[in-house]
C-alpha cells in the first residue's frame, strides 16, 4: 500500500507528465506557424512520448489500488525567439523534469517503499536520454548555425522520426 503522501506526489507527476506533452505541442505549433514543419513533427512525436510517461505513471497507480486524479493541464509558455530557443527551453524543462524525479525518488527511499524506486529507476534513466538528446540537438543546430542546406537535412531527418511505445521508450 502507498502512503497518501507518495501517492499523491506520483499522481501529481502524472499530471505534469501531461502538462510536458501540451508544452510539446506548443513548440509543434509555433515550427508548424514558422513552416519548420519536419521540427513541428518531430514535437508531436515529443508530445507523445510525454502522454506515454503520464499514462506509465496512471498504470502503475492502478496496479497500486490508487484512484488517480487529474487537474487542468497547465498552458505552457509560448515565447520562443527561434526554432534554437525552443530547444532551449526544451532542454531546461527536462532539468527541471530530472529534478522532480530525484525527489520523487528520494520520498520513496525515505519511505523504503522499493517497488516505487525500482518503478522511478526507469524514469532516471529516460531523463538522461532526454537530457542527452536536446543537447546533441542544441549543439548541431549551433553548429549548423545559418547554413540551409545542412538545416534542411537535420529537420529532414528529426521529422523522420517516430515515437514507438512498443519499445519501451
Ligand atoms: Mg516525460
């Protein structure tokens, strides 16, 4: 049985876990209104993948005979000065997203509630995909700086890209 207090630490991560995907979504938007339309794909499948944590986190409540709950989904800052910046701040969401998880943690490990660390250890280790991920992305777009030719195959490639939640991911 979990405590109340670690049940409704995890539920409220769900809910966040939902507010990344509509941040996702923002920045789809704004590539989509600036006719980066590989980037705005590469978001969504983003956005997806945000819904497969949250939706990770409402089974594992279920299996622990939590009901879970959900609040309004926050609107997510849209203030984005290039397709770079979006990335930025993609990057510092997922810190903050890391440290949320290290907390979580930390409660379950005061409260030796081992199922619950076992079950955030999966969510460790995405996050330093995650954070590994942005900032390769943020480092070639640096990179590639205003060359349109290399901008039009890294878009190319990213909007290739599919979220598959049969892999786990
Ligand atoms: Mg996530």
């Amino acid at each position: 049985m979990l405590s109340e207090k670690l049940a409704i630490a995890l539920n409220e991560q769900m809910n966040r876990e939902f507010d990344s995907a509509h941040a996702y979504m923002a920045k789809a938007a704004f590539c989509e209104y600036k006719n980066y339309n590989g980037f705005a794909a590469f978001y969504l499948e983003q956005a997806k993948e945000e819904r497969f944590h949250g939706m990770k986190i409402y089974n594992y409540l279920n299996d622990r005979g939590v009901r879970v709950s959900f609040r309004d989904i926050k609107a997510p800052e849209a203030n984005y000065d290039s397709l770079l910046d979006t990335f930025k701040q993609a990057l510092d969401h997922e810190k903050e997203v890391t440290k949320e998880y290290y907390k979580l943690t930390d409660l379950a490990m005061d409260e030796r509630e081992h199922a619950t660390i076992s079950f955030l250890n999966w969510f460790l280790d995405e996050q330093v995909e995650e954070e590994a991920s942005f900032d390769s992305h943020i480092e070639y777009l640096t990179r590639i700086g205003g060359d349109k030719n290399a901008l039009f195959i890294y878009e190319k490639e990213l909007g290739a890209r599919q979220f598959n939640d049969t892999q786990d991911a």
